[in-house]
C-alpha cells in the first residue's frame, strides 16, 4: 500500500515509519507544519512542530530512504485545534487538543489531503491497536504498554478513518521502541519524549490562555455562594484543581479547598471541600463509536481523562449523547474532557464531557 | 557538474599547495587560481583582477551589499539608502533587512512589472526622489523563479548619472545568455559555479577596479584584502572550466533548451487545465527570459501538492522558495509581481538544463494532467 507517515520528529513515529517500510509498504514522510511560527528553535524538552523537530523528522526520512515533504497545515491547525481549546477554555470547560488534532487533524485533514493524492492511509507512531475482524471491519484497542496507551486520544476515530489508520508501535513497549530506533540508527532514538500541549512549549497553560483571553476578574465562591476570594479569568481553572486558587484564608477551616465548579457564564469559580468533587454520573456529547452505537443500558469501562484509570461503568447511548453511571464515585472529573468507553481492551465509543453533575449543595 | 569540470577539479585535488605560499607547490597552485581567474575573466568580459573569488552567490552577494553601504556611509554617512529590487533573491534582500535592522540602512523596494522588470525610469525616479541618500543599487541580471531578463545596462546607464554604484546578481545568467560585464556598466556582479556546470561552494564576485568595498572578513588578505581565507585551488580551477565550457557552447545551448523550453510551455497551456505561464515569454525569445525556465502557475493546487505527484512520476521540480523548516511560502517573487497568494500557491518551476532532452519534456506533459487533477482534489480537501 501507498503510505503517508505522519512524521513529528519523535522517535515513536521516525520507528513507526520503519515498521511500515519493512512491512513491504510505499511510505512517503511528511512533518505537518502546525505552528504559525515554524521557525523557532526547540527551547526545552516539551513541545513538537519547532524547526528542530522539522529536521529530525527530514534527518530519519534520509536515513530510511523515503521522500519526505513538510505540509503546512498551521491554518487549520489554528482554527480546528487552538481556537477550540480557546472556546472551550472560556466556556469554562477543560479541552483535550489531542483528541481535537486527531479528530479533525491528522485523521481528518491530513488523511483526506493524502487519499486524494493516491496514498492507501496514514501511518502514525501512536500507542494503539487496530484489530481487523474476520468480517473486515476494524476495531481499535489499547496498546500493550498500558503505560503509553493513546487509545483515548484515538477514541474519536470511526470506522471509516481507522480502515485508513495504522498504529505500527501498539504491540511494542516503549523502551524496546528506543532500543529499535537505535539498532537502526535513527539519530532520534535518546530524544526526550514530548509531553503537555504541542502548541504552549513552555507547558504555562494559564500563561498561554491569559494571553489569549485577557484578564477577566471574577469571584472565588463558596458552595452557599460566599465571597471567599478573586481570580484573574474563570477560564484559568478546572474542576479539581486545589492549587492557585487565591484563597483569603481567613473563614476557612482549615480543610483544603477544591474547584468544584466553573461557571462560565458569570465568571465564577466554585470551591468546595474534597467530597464535593466526586461524580457518578457522566453526560457526554457529540458521541462517536466504533462501530453501531450499543442497544440499551450496557456494562463497560470508563476512562475520563487522558492516562487515567478506567472505571467500571454502565452507558446508555441516546442519540447525539451517551449517559455514563459510575460504580464508584469518581473525583476531578471535568466537563470539555473524553469519557471513552472500553469493552475489555476495545474502544466502544467516545463523547465529549458535557456535565459531570456533583452534589449540589447550593440551594 | 560538467566531466570537464569534475576533470579540472579532480585533477587538481591530487596537488598539495596553498596558493598563497612561497614555495614550489604554492606558486604551482597560484598559477592555476590566477590562470582560473583569467579564463573566468576573458569569458565574462571583465579584467583579472577584477575577479574576487568566494563560497558561492550568497557571500558574493553579501559582499557586495554589505561591503558597499559600509563604504559608501564611511564616505558620506548620508549614503545609507539601499536601492533593490522586490523580486531579488534573499541572498540580497535579506542583507537589505539585516543593514536596516543593524548598521541603520534604509530600504528602497524597486517595484516591477506583471512581468516582473524593473525600468530605467523606475530607478531614475527612486533615485531623482533621494539621490543623496543612495548607498547602492541591486538588480538582478536574470531571476531565478520566473526566468525574467533585466535590461541591466539600461539600468546602470542611470545609476552612472546619479554616480550611485550598482550590483547585480547574475548567477542565473553567466553560462546561460551572454553576460558582458564591463559593457553593462556595473560595478559589481555576483557568480556561482554550481549554476553553470561547476562545483557547489564556489563562486565570484567581480569588483570593478576604482570600486571600494569594506571587507566583510578579515584576515589573511587574499583576493584584494577584500576576501580572507585560503583559497579553494580545486574549486577555482573545477568553477573556470565550467564558465569556459558553458560560455563556449552557450549559443548551441541557449537555443537547443529555449526551444525545449517552448515545447514545454506551448504543451503545458494546450493541456487545456486553465495554465498559464508566469514572466514574459514569446516563443523562441531568449533576450527577455531564461532559456531553461518554465514557470507555471496551476489555478486550484497547492505546489507542495503537485511537487510531490511529480517526483513520485520521476520529475523533480520546485514550486519557488521554501522556508527553512521545508513550509512552502507564496513566492515574494510571484507577489512583488502582482499574483494574489492564492495563485502563487501554485506554482510550478520548471527547469531545463544541460542533460534535458525532448523526452523529459514530453514525461512532464505526460504526468501534468493526473498529478493536477489530484492535487486539486487534494487542495479541496485542505482548503
């Protein structure tokens, strides 16, 4: 087959795009342009897209032999992926870019550009699974190392795009992926991994949507609706969080205080105590499966945040939404997250988290 | 490169001797610079001395723009205006930015037209506006994307008026149209051997005998205390025999790839996909563009798209400047002429050289029509 292989400059997919020769495929690579500033050179460890990242990528694609083409992708990337987080943000909900940037970038934008110039798919270096069933159809699953599984970032991807998607790294631990980029030179193999969110290298979240969104003061509320203290922008805080909260800690009793609530419409940020936090009942939205939507009330596992655990749950799909039970009460879940639904070690579906109700103690 | 080139070359690496030494290898390698330095000489119309070896176009280029404003401003600190054109490479107008950003410099952008010319009366008028503040004056001999021929004389018979110093970059045209350089009337020109059948890393920069620049590095003092640093003997020697092979065989060769190159652009227009071709061309006119240069523009593609149909289809083109991190930019070439952005995104540069042949261009109009159909598909999926 006629492969493009998404090419970051990471040693995940320079062996991925290996994989994928050795395995008798056509593989061109192509680094996709997402910055608006391309070229800034690496400043840390974190991050992807700079110019360093660039010519690594060009530097495997030499060594494996296969042409290798940078695609800029960066308005898209803008509009599709950052101004979306930003949305989100001021929303008052907590966004997952990856998932967006898998949904509507590199399994939407780029494999759309590349099937239309002739290539079979796409070949990335995520941690996942696609299984094909007797039958054809595709399933996708975690990755062996439970450590790096990506099936979460991955859980918005249909059908259609995983018959066009390959994950050559999802049988693989991560150290023998090292090991590989290695033993066949790649001159990524020790290069740190990438971490937080491509687009904010210096990992200053509240930095970034500051800049973006402006200062927007508001109040620090109890959960009877006291005054307890002030913040700089709502947008600045997800559900859970217990640190930078600005707290005037005359009236309270001592007990850490968490962010039970942020309410975007008024500008408010709600505290709480540790108990508040706990949910068992999740709605999620823009619901995607794999496959047809399960009939009824279904026993599954829930993971609600990226690289956190799975729960045991039952979910009902109703239309556009799917409604999650929890068996246990789950802390720190925040609304603008995944909730992606797991059969055993198979991705059921995905939806975008549009409430996650706690007890309401405010009248 | 040219055999006779790789023979020079290669003949001349098996020698030892720094051609600045006293000794017997160092005047042999001497002899071979100064008899490169002639023969490079007598085929673009300039004296020996005149010739100014260095790495290539680039540092030419830098030299003559840098080296010239620091000049002029030691002599007059009014001369700190720098007259170039919008469509020069970046070789040149990089240097511009870096003068205005460092040393001061202010930046005069000679406009041109849909065919991307400058005219003497573009000039005259920038000049008439400041002729005080003029430092120096770069305009292409011939551009590198879209093929266009300058009328350099015509433009440095004004520059003469004025008394203002002028530079033109003609890597693209030694070897390729004829090039005078003393009967064009500049004061500095810029050469490349790579462009013209020689080794990449070596070039020229020819410097008229009463014109004073400041050198740009210091150091042992060779080539006129204008260029230090020790002499690429081999380079040199591989860099002469290519001009004299090239400028020898120039008028076979002018005309044998300005009709392929006609046969490439009547095919490509007659391909009935809504192309047309950029910069002034007239079938077989070699005054007022390359002969080797095709340059088209596709409606509805993006060139990193047909760029990589072509190469997998055995072509290997280039859609006009890239960035250094490899993102295809709309070509500030194609924009200085007038083409929105959106028409610049598809462009296609075509080059026709030595080992060209009427197969290769019948090859491209034979993949053109599949490669453009997917990459309009590819283009809508993105847009």
């Amino acid at each position: 087959m006629k492969i493009v292989a998404a090419m970051s400059g990471g040693v995940d997919s320079a062996v991925a795009a290996a994989r994928m020769i050795d395995a008798g495929h056509e593989v061109v690579g192509v680094h996709l342009a997402l910055s608006q500033k391309a070229a800034t050179l690496r400043q840390s460890a974190r991050g992807c897209c700079t110019l360093e990242d660039a010519g690594d990528a060009r530097r495997v694609a030499d060594v494996l032999g296969i042409p290798f083409y940078v695609w800029d992708l960066a308005a898209r990337f803008r509009e599709d992926v950052v101004e979306d987080f930003l949305a989100e943000y001021a929303a008052g909900r907590t966004p997952n870019p990856c998932v967006r940037c898998n949904e509507r970038i590199k399994f939407a934008a780029l494999l759309d550009k590349a099937v239309a110039l002739g290539f079979d798919g796409v070949a990335t270096g995520h941690y996942a699974r696609v299984v094909e069933r007797p039958d054809g159809r595709r399933e996708l699953h975690r990755a062996a190392d439970p450590q790096k599984d990506q099936s979460y970032v991955l859980g918005v991807l249909d059908e259609d795009q995983l018959a066009r998607s390959f994950f050559p790294l999802g049988d693989t631990a991560k150290p023998e992926i090292r090991e590989e980029a290695r033993a066949r030179g790649l001159s990524v193999a020790s290069k740190p991994d990438s971490h937080d969110i491509c687009f904010i290298p210096d990992g200053d979240t509240r930095g970034f949507l500051t800049r973006a969104l402006g200062e927007r003061p508001g109040s620090v509320v109890d959960v009877e609706g006291q005054v307890v203290g002030s913040h700089s922008g709502a947008y600045g805080f997800t559900v859970g969080q217990r640190r930078g909260l600005g707290l005037d800690r005359a009236g309270l009793d001592g007990e850490p205080r968490y962010v039970v609530d942020v309410e975007a419409s008024t500008n408010t940020v709600v505290i709480g105590t540790r108990d508040l936090l706990g949910v068992d009942t999740v709605v999620g939205e823009h619901a995607r499966w794999c496959g047809p939507a399960p009939d009824g009330t279904v026993a599954l596992g829930a993971q609600l945040r990226a690289h956190g655990e799975e729960y045991a749950a039952s979910a009902r799909a109703n239309g556009d939404e799917v409604h999650v039970r929890l068996a246990e009460r789950v802390r720190g879940v925040a609304a603008g997250q995944s909730v992606v639904l797991y059969d055993d070690t198979r991705v059921v579906g995905s939806a975008t988290i549009r409430e996650a109700p706690r007890a309401r103690v405010r009248a | 490169m040219s055999p006779a080139a790789i023979e020079a070359m290669t003949e001349q690496m098996a020698r030892t001797g720094n051609a600045s030494s006293l000794h017997t290898s160092g005047r042999l390698a001497r002899r071979v610079v100064e008899e490169s330095r002639e023969t490079i000489a007598g085929a673009i119309g300039c004296r020996p001395s005149e010739v100014v070896f260095t790495s290539g176009g680039t540092e030419s280029d830098n030299l003559a723009v840098q080296g010239t404003y620091a000049a002029r401003r030691d002599a007059d600190p009014r001369r700190v205006r720098l007259l170039v054109s919008s469509v020069e490479h970046h070789a040149v107008l990089d240097c511009a930015e870096f003068l205005t950003a460092h040393e001061g410099a202010k930046v005069t952008l000679l406009e041109v037209d849909p065919q991307g010319r400058i005219t003497p009366d573009i000039v005259r008028a920038a000049l008439v506006e400041d002729a005080d503040s003029a430092a120096v004056v770069s305009v292409m001999w011939a551009n590198n994307e879209v093929g266009t021929i300058q009328d350099i004389a015509g433009i440095a018979a004004v520059t003469k008026e004025f008394g203002v110093p002028m530079h033109t970059d003609a890597v693209q045209a030694v070897g390729h149209v004829p090039v005078d350089i003393t009967a064009s009337g500049v004061e500095l020109a810029s050469l490349t051997a790579h462009k013209l059948g020689g080794p990449i890393g070596v070039g020229a920069l020819v410097v008229q005998r009463d014109h004073h620049l400041v050198p740009l590095s210091h150091g042992g003092g060779q080539e006129r205390q204008v260029r230090s640093g020790t002499l690429d003997v081999p380079g040199i020697r591989g860099f002469a025999a290519a001009v004299e092979e090239s400028v020898s065989e120039l008028d076979t060769e002018r005309a044998r790839l300005t009709s392929l190159r006609d046969q490439l652009v009547e095919g490509a227009l007659r391909l009935d996909l809504d192309i047309t071709v950029t910069g002034p061309w007239t079938r077989g006119d070699a005054i007022d563009r390359l002969p080797g240069n095709v340059h088209l523009l596709v409606p509805g593609c993006d060139g990193d798209s047909l760029l990589y149909l072509l190469d997998a289809a055995g072509i290997e083109c280039s859609t006009g400047s890239a960035c250094q991190a490899g993102v295809p930019q709309p070509s500030h070439v194609l924009l200085a002429m007038g083409i929105a952005e959106e028409q610049a995104r598809g462009a296609l540069r075509l080059t026709l050289g030595r080992t060209s042949t009427p197969a290769d261009v019948e090859a491209v109009l034979g993949a053109l029509p599949h490669a453009v159909e997917r990459a309009r598909r590819a283009s809508f999926g993105t847009a």
